[in-house]
C-alpha cells in the first residue's frame, strides 16, 4: 500500500475578496499574484471558468469555513500539485486547520520548495511536458471531511436511529455534476500551467483519517485565455461608451506637426 503524504498548513493568510470564490465547505479562488487580484469566476453552462493572463503567475486560495480539519486533494491539468502523479480522490493532499486560509502557489518539489504555477501555452505545460496534454485547462480540489471519534448514536424522531453522517447527507445533496457540452473549440492556443521558478513554500506532515471515500465537496474551475473566452461565449465583449461631443458640427482646431525623428 502506497503511503499518503498530507501537509499541515503553517501560514494562514490575510482575508481578501471573497466575491469571485466558488463556495463551500471550503471556498476556492483563483488569485492573480503579480497583481493580487481574484481572477473574475464566470458560470457558463454548468461550469466555472476564469481567464489567465499568458505569463501570468496565478495561487489556488482555499479557505475552510468549518470548525474542523479538511482534507483538499489538489489537481491542475489532471496532476496532483503535490506529488505530481495523474491526479486521483484517493491521493494525498493539503490539511487546513479550522478557519485556514492559504494559497498553493505551485507544484510542489519538497518540504521548502515549489515550482510557481505560470499560465503558458498548452505545449509548454507541466502536464504536456510530461505527457498528459488532455485535462490541460481545469484546476480541481476535492474536499474531504476527517473522522472525528465515535459517539453513541441518538434516536431519530418517530424512534428510528440514523448512523448516517452529515458528510453522507452533503455527499447526497450536492453531487458532482459531470462535465457540460460547451462551445466549439477556441480558436487560439489554449493555455496551460507551466512549471515556473522555485520558491520558498513551507509545510510540514501531519496524519489525516478520511470521514468517507468520497469527496464531501469537489471543487471544479476551468481557465483559458480571455480572447478564448470571448470566442466561446463564455464572457462577451464590453461595448465601447460613446462620448458626446459639445460641438458636433465643428473640427478641431489642427496645429503645425513635429517632424519626424
């Protein structure tokens, strides 16, 4: 049996706009980090989309709301951040303490270190590069509740006992849709998630007893490009205000140009 790694959280970080999270048991953002802007979370057709920035380097924010530790199994391109195998539900994953916040800021490549996920182009992707162009352009992250210790079961009204947990309950009331038909296919090169600089990321190892085997939350954001998302309908295009003009019926007034060089 293969041995799980989960990492403890040791830095929570400063509150920002939660407007643009998808939400949940745990809220999930996209942050440009060159600018510190939440990238805007369009719904189109049963999926969320954001637009990247080509070169661009980007966080994935989770933050917990519950008064409980969480599991969340990452994925970018359909590879676990963490050990970077094909990404899977039953793989390790970060532990966020009751309240966390914290951004995974890349790929990660030991206790200190990650490699700073950069949008980029599909071939020059982490995924692509190593084989596996065909989830490029989804990042996702499976929310899983830990076992607490056993309590003796109380009498449901009409006197029937219920040994379901409240996880089973939100597993059954909020299942993961599968994928949505969407547009055709974008016209551009689509972009990916390259496998940027190191940078200091620190974390430490920690044990985590999962409540079931599925998910309580599954977490889905696709990314592209904005002119692709403009081509696929997803987000449209701002049309430009016009500017009235005092006096429509006169020019303006023409001076002697600079000359050239």
């Amino acid at each position: 049996m293969k041995r799980l790694m989960y990492f403890a959280i040791s830095v929570v970080l400063a509150s920002v706009s939660e407007a643009q999270a998808v939400r949940g048991l745990a809220d999930v953002s996209i942050i440009d980090r060159d600018s510190g802007v939440v990238l805007d979370t369009h719904y189109y057709h049963g999926e969320y989309w954001v637009a990247g920035r080509p070169g661009g380097r980007y966080a994935i924010e989770i933050h917990n709301h519950l008064g409980e530790r969480l599991l969340a199994v990452t994925s970018v391109d359909g590879v676990n951040v963490v050990s970077g195998e094909t990404a899977g539900w039953d793989q390790g994953g970060y532990v966020f303490g009751p309240g966390d916040r914290y951004q995974i800021t890349g790929w990660r490549k030991s206790d200190a270190e990650v490699a700073a996920f950069t949008f980029t182009d599909l071939p020059n992707s982490y995924a692509a590069r190593t084989g596996r162009p065909a989830n490029v352009g989804v990042i996702g992250v499976a929310v899983f509740r830990e076992r607490q210790p056993p309590t003796v079961d109380q009498p449901a009204i009409g006197g029937q006992s219920s040994n379901r947990s409240d996880a089973s309950r939100l597993a059954e009331s909020a299942p993961m849709s599968p994928p949505s038909a969407l547009a055709a296919p974008p016209p551009r090169a689509k972009l990916g998630t390259g496998h940027g600089e190191r940078e200091y990321s620190y974390v430490d190892h920690t044990e985590f007893l999962r409540q079931q085997k599925q998910p309580n939350q599954v977490v889905r954001i696709h990314y592209d490009s904005i002119d692709n998302l403009f081509a696929m309908g997803i987000v449209t295009r701002p049309h430009p205000v016009p500017v009235p003009n005092p006096f429509p019926g006169s020019r303006e007034q023409q001076y002697v140009p600079d000359p050239a060089g």
